[in-house]
C-alpha cells in the first residue's frame, strides 16, 4: 500500500487552463447577449411592421398610366380598340378617384349622371362626356379615326390631369405689393 502522494500543481498549466475556461465563458456570455438581443430585435419588428408607403396620388398614377399606354405602341400598330378601352379606363378612373365616385364599371351616360349627382364632379361632367362619346365610337361602333385622334384624346386627358395637380397658386393684389 503506497502513501498518498501530493499532487503537484503545475500553476503555469493551471493559470492557461483557468484563463481559457474565463475566455470561453466571456464569449459563450457576449453570443448570448448577441442572440438575445437579436430575437428581441426581430420580435419587436415582427410586431410592429414598418408602416405602408403612402399612396401614390391619383395625378401620378394616371400620368404614368398614359406614358405606358403611349409606349405600348398600340396606335402604331391599329389596335385602335384597344387603345381607346385602356384610356377610357384611365380617365373614368381618375376623374372617379377626383370626385369620389367609382366610375369604371359605367356606361358614359352613367358617368355624368352620378358625378352630376355628386356634386363634386359636375365640372368634369360636360368634357367626360364628350371625350368618352368619341372613345365609344371607337369601342363599341368600331369606328376607325386616325391614330392622331386618339394621340389627341391621350394628350387632353393629360392636360386634364395635369391641371388638376397643379397646386393653387395664391394671386397678390396691387395693395399688398410694397
């Protein structure tokens, strides 16, 4: 039977163990920190989404609207029709979106009656109807007009538009002018 013998401590060993058990703790401690942080991160912004972008304005979207129906390039090729069904869209549903009522699933005659009810797009209602008359040659009596009509009847729903988004400009009077 032997003697119990004393350990010898090797404390330089000792001090490199101990050193690396304290390093892997502290990392093992900042990646949970960091895990943490980024679950909470994440479930903050799972619940609170970022809010919608703002709706693009009826002027705008009907601009850009016209410029594409322009580049399709169904004048240049005689799909009159067609062309004249895609603007009429266009302009019943910004003058909808003008003055509140939907106005794509009507006929022409159904347009100026409901905004003349409405009372907010009476103004629009004589031009509308003029404008959607002559597209309705084209949709509905298979009317063949130049293309440069229907070029036309684009280029005055675009002044319409643009008119409409232009903000009102205040007029200075004589006497307020130093």
């Amino acid at each position: 039977v032997r003697a119990p013998s004393s350990l010898d401590l090797d404390m330089a060993g000792l001090l490199i163990v101990l050193t690396a058990a304290a390093f892997l703790g502290a990392v093992l401690l900042a990646l949970t920190i960091f895990l943490v942080w980024r679950w909470r991160r994440r479930r903050a912004r799972a619940l609170n989404p970022a809010p919608p972008p703002p709706p693009m304005p009826a002027d705008r979207r009907a601009l850009e609207a016209l410029d594409a129906l322009l580049a399709e390039g169904w004048l240049e090729r005689g799909e009159l029709k067609r062309f004249a069904v895609s603007l009429a869209e266009i302009g019943k549903g910004f003058v909808g979106e003008l003055s509140g009522v939907p106005l794509l699933e009507l006929t022409t005659d159904e347009c100026v009656r409901a905004l003349r009810v409405s009372g907010l797009g009476g103004a629009h209602a004589p031009w509308l109807q003029s404008w959607l008359t002559d597209l309705d040659m084209v949709k509905f009596a298979e009317a063949k007009p130049p293309a440069d009509q229907l070029r036309d009847a684009a280029i005055a729903l675009r002044r319409v538009v643009e008119a409409q988004s232009r903000p009102a400009v205040p007029r200075v009077s004589g006497a307020d002018t130093p």
